[in-house]
C-alpha cells in the first residue's frame, strides 16, 4: 500500500471538510453543548438546588442499586458532591462518546456519500490508487479529526468541570481512572464503529442526506447506555468499559471488514450508472 | 495489443444486474488518433469509457491500452492514461491549484516539480490568474479546462475526453476542440473521444464508431462510411440557362442516373466519380453554360442518421 496516497487522500477530504461551513459549524455548536454548556448547567442547577430537591426517585433508586465499588468512591463526600461527581463521571460518559462518533460519521458520510453525489468521485477512481488506498485514505480522513476532537473536547470538559466543582470540592475531582480508560479504548472503538457503519451506508446511499440520515442511528446504542445508567439497570465500571471496548473493537472489525471488501470502485461507479 | 494499436477492445460485454449494456465491441486506435465514439444518451460510450480505464471489470472480452490488459492490470492502465469526465468531477470547495496539486500528488509528483506543473497547465489554460480561487466560482469552460488540465497532468500518452465541449459557448468550444486537435497532431496523444456533437467529431475525428443500445453498428473513417451509405456520386450543377430542352437533353444522358431540381439547383446523380468529366463535357458540347460543378458531400449528422435508421 502506498501510505503517500493514502495521506494525501485523507488531506485532501480533511481541507474539503474544513472548508464547508454547514458541516462544522453544527460540529463546534454541539462540541460545546457537551463539553461546556451541559456540564456547567447541570453543576450550577445541583450547587443552586436545596439537598433534600436533589434526593428525586430515580435518584434515590440508583444510590439504592449503586454497586459497593461506586459507594467506595464517593464514601465521606456531600450529596452535592456525590452528585456532581456521578453526573461528571458517569452521566455524561455516554453522552461524551457521541460527539467522536457523530464526528467520524459526518466525515465518513461526507467523504464517502458525499464524494459520489457531487460528482467527484469519478476523476479520483480513474486516478492510479488501489481500492485499499482509496478506503483507508478515506477512513483516515474522518478518524483522525474524531480523535482530535474528541481529546480537545475531553480536556475542554475536564477543566470547565473541575473549575465550575472547585468551589464545592476544593480541589481537582476531574478526571479519574474510568476517564483514561473511556478516551484510550472505548473512544476509538466508537469512532470506528460510527465510521464502519458510515462506509457500509454510503457505499450503497446515493446522497449524503440519505446516508447520514441511516447511519445517524449508530447514536441509539449511547442513548440506551445513559438510560440504562439512570435507572441503574448498568453502571459504567472500569471493567464494564473495558469488556464494552472489546465488545465494540471486535463489532468494528467485522463491519469494517465487511467495508472493505464491499468497496470496489467497479461497485461504486457501477451505482453511478 | 497488436502491433499499431495504442487502445484494443476484443468482444467487450458489459451486463448491470442482467442487462446487457455494452454488446460485443471491438475496435483498434493507432497512435496519434483522434477516435470518435458517436451515440446518443444511454447508447453506452461512458461506460465504454470506463470499461478501457480499468474501472470497470468487463462481464466478457478483453481490452488493452498501451499493451496492459484492463482486466488485470488496471493500476497500470490508469497510469498511462488521462480521463477528462463528463461532469467536471472537481473539488468545488478548493482552489483550482489544491485541486492540480491533489491530482498531481496522486500522481506522484511533489515539490518544485509539482508546482511547476501546477503552473504550467494553468498558464496554458488561461488560469494563472484564478489559481487561488475557488473552483465553485468558475465557469462552465473555466471547469472544463481546469478539468482537462487535470487529465493532462501526468503528460498521459492516451487521452479519454468525454463530451468535452458540452454545456460551453462556441469560443470556449473551440478552444478545447484547438487543444483537442493539437494534442493529437502536435504531441501525438491518442484520444478517445465520446461525444453526440457530429460537427465536432467530423471536424476532429478520423475515424468514427457509431454505438447504439450497447452495439457498434458502424466504424469508419466519415468519408468511408458516407461512400458506403451513397455509392452513386451526387453532383450540383449551376447553369446559366436551365431551360426544358437543356434539362430533357441532360435526364437522357446515359452517364445520368436521376436527377433532381430543388431550389433552382439542380442535383444529378451519376455512377460514380469518373463521369462528372463526361457530364461536364456533354452539356458544354449541348452548348450549356456552366458555372459551377460541385460534388454533394453529406454532412456526418446525415451519415449517422442514415446509419441508425438503416439498423433499425
């Protein structure tokens, strides 16, 4: 495999996506929301809110069903400090690991599906690169700013949320060992998992609309684990995140197998007919 | 390839989901040739086209373009040739020197030689001066040049230009068919070129294949083609007079096989090329005043026409 045509390909969709407003601007406006915006609302609201308001049902049913491990961490804090902490910790994992995911979709969708609705594809299937040039350049083009994103996101939040904490707990709470393990194995696996399911959708799709809109529901399974967190059916423990990386390594290389061998450039410019 | 043939197609077949679309074709380009594939929309010379890039597998057949087969080695059949697409097929976010130079990395080329392509191609092109902006800015003939720039990039010895000058004014037109044409003559290019515009293939071409539904239902130098459609040589007389007796004197003529008047001119249609002399002769001899003597030549919009009606 030639790795300059590979870089070169991934460059050149990066630059692309860069320079169209209506894909990053959306992109920068929820980056904050998750990294900025929720955080600070959610401490301010527990720091603002009297502590017997903060003991709600579901709250009262998850300290109930809290494993002893979690009870061991936040052992001697206060309720508001307990329930900053699992908030910080734990509520918003799920939902951080959307922002990589949407991240690698939008890039993947756009470089794949997007590419072959506006028509430009077919200059760069007539060029001399092999098919395996062609997909890994692509793939490189949308998980390496996932990444990028998700590391400028994860710092982002680690400070907003120590800085708007500090003043209850007196110190940096932010972020533990769960945190390490969560952005080094499960946020690349949820990249690549948002980017498979990307690659297999656009390889069909004949729009980027189409596309992203099919594979925009790889976000559901994030959404039942923030749900399942709540009503403390799971909890994300440091073991539950590592199996549940393994879990989606091993989902990502059979998708992303699958991806690989379906991207034929015969395949795609035969879609095109 | 045989000996003399830059591109050989040999029974090429091409089915989509069952349907036959490409049926059977088979050709031979020299080098240096200006090959025109005529056909209306759908007739199937895009995907010919894609078929002899290697992009495409062919269903049955085989082809080769400078000597690689394009069904096993289509890397190298890509790099030795340069596709100038229907579409303009450009990045319209980026500018047109990001775009050369994407291509150009691809390529292979870097650095200062990379830049001085880049250069050069806008510079011949007449977009030295737009190098920066961006291609979502350009006109439709800016496009096509910035696009046949891109397929001249790695100086290929084969070209496919498909539709070349469709969708642009007729100056812009005739620049790329001046290019067209002096890449065949002067640089010894080899070029495949799709197109419905029968002007610009009889102005360009020297030899022609007329595709129809997947087939090739002729191939042919215009004039080889018009010769075997017309067998007999139509000529336009002017006379000075053209009364009845000169007009009966001439539908007698043996040499004479119909005539026609249409117009106030009058078309005559004789065995062949060899009589024009005899006629001329006999109605100088009648004591006919002639002015003119012109031999009919069908214009290659009538050839195709009579082609496709013939093979109906």
């Amino acid at each position: 495999m030639n790795w300059h045509n590979v870089i070169t390909i991934a460059r050149k969709d990066i630059k692309e996506v860069r320079e169209n407003k209506s894909i990053w601007i959306p992109m920068i406006v929820v980056f904050l929301i998750f990294s900025v915006v929720l955080p600070v609302i959610f401490i301010l609201a527990i720091l603002h809110t009297a502590e017997s308001e903060l003991m709600t049902e579901p709250m009262k049913t998850f300290f109930q069903n809290m494993p002893t491990s979690l009870t061991n961490q936040i052992a001697g804090m206060t309720l508001e400090q307990q329930m900053i902490y699992l908030a910080v910790t734990y509520f918003f994992a799920p939902l951080f690991l959307i922002l990589p995911l949407m991240v690698s979709n939008i890039f993947a969708v756009d470089s794949f599906a997007g590419e072959k609705e506006r028509k430009t594809i077919e200059a760069l299937l007539y060029t001399p690169t092999t098919d395996k040039e062609l997909i890994m350049g692509k793939l490189l083009a949308a998980f390496v700013p996932s990444q990028i994103i998700a590391w400028i996101g994860f710092v982002i939040y680690s400070i907003v949320v120590n800085l708007t904490g500090y003043p209850t707990f007196g110190r940096i709470f932010f972020p533990g060992l769960l945190w390490v393990v969560l952005m080094l194995w499960i946020v690349p696996a949820v990249s690549l998992f948002g980017l498979g399911v990307s690659v297999l959708v656009s390889i069909k799709a004949k729009s980027f609309q189409e596309a992203y809109q099919i594979s925009g529901s790889v976000v559901l399974p994030f959404i039942a684990i923030l749900l399942m967190q709540i009503f403390g059916v799971i909890y994300l423990s440091i073991w539950f995140t590592l199996v549940l990386g393994l879990l989606f390594w091993v989902v990502d290389w059979i998708i992303l197998y699958i991806g690989t061998k379906k991207f034929r450039r015969g395949e795609i410019i035969a879609n095109m007919v | 390839m045989t000996e003399t043939n830059v591109i050989d197609a040999k029974n090429l077949v091409r089915e989509f989901n069952g349907k036959r679309v490409i049926n059977r074709v088979s050709f031979g380009i020299k080098e240096g040739e200006i090959f025109g594939f005529l056909g209306p929309n759908g007739a199937g010379k895009t995907t010919t086209v894609r078929l002899l890039s290697g992009v495409l597998a062919p269903t049955e057949g085989s082809a080769w373009v400078m000597g690689y087969d394009v069904r096993s080695e289509p890397l190298e059949v890509r790099k030795v040739i340069g596709v100038l697409t229907e579409t303009s097929s450009l990045y319209e976010r980026l500018s047109a020197k990001e775009n050369l130079a994407f291509f150009g990395h691809l390529y292979g080329l870097d650095g200062e030689m990379l830049n001085n392509r880049i250069n050069e191609l806008l510079q011949f092109f007449g977009l030295q001066e737009k190098s920066m902006d961006k291609v979502g800015t350009f006109s439709t003939g800016m496009k096509k040049r910035l696009s046949l720039a891109r397929a001249l990039f790695h100086d290929p010895p084969v070209l496919f230009l498909d539709e070349p000058t469709s969708g642009l004014d007729p100056e812009g037109a005739r620049l790329i068919r001046n290019h067209i044409n002096e890449l065949s003559k002067e640089e010894k290019r080899t070029i495949f070129l799709c197109t419905h515009n029968l002007e610009e293939a009889k102005e360009l071409c020297s030899r022609v294949a007329i595709i129809d539904n997947g087939k090739i239902i002729a191939i042919g130098s215009p004039e080889d083609l018009e010769r075997d459609l017309w067998q007999k040589t139509e000529v336009e007389v002017n006379l000075d007079e053209a009364n009845n007796e000169m007009l009966k004197f001439i539908r007698e003529l043996e040499i004479v096989m119909n005539m026609r008047i249409d117009k106030e001119k009058i078309f005559i249609e004789l065995g062949s090329q060899n009589d024009i002399p005899v006629l001329v002769e006999e109605i100088v001899h009648k004591g006919g005043r002639i002015f003119s003597v012109n031999q009919v030549s069908h214009s290659l919009e009538e050839i195709y026409f009579r082609i496709r009606e013939e093979k109906k």
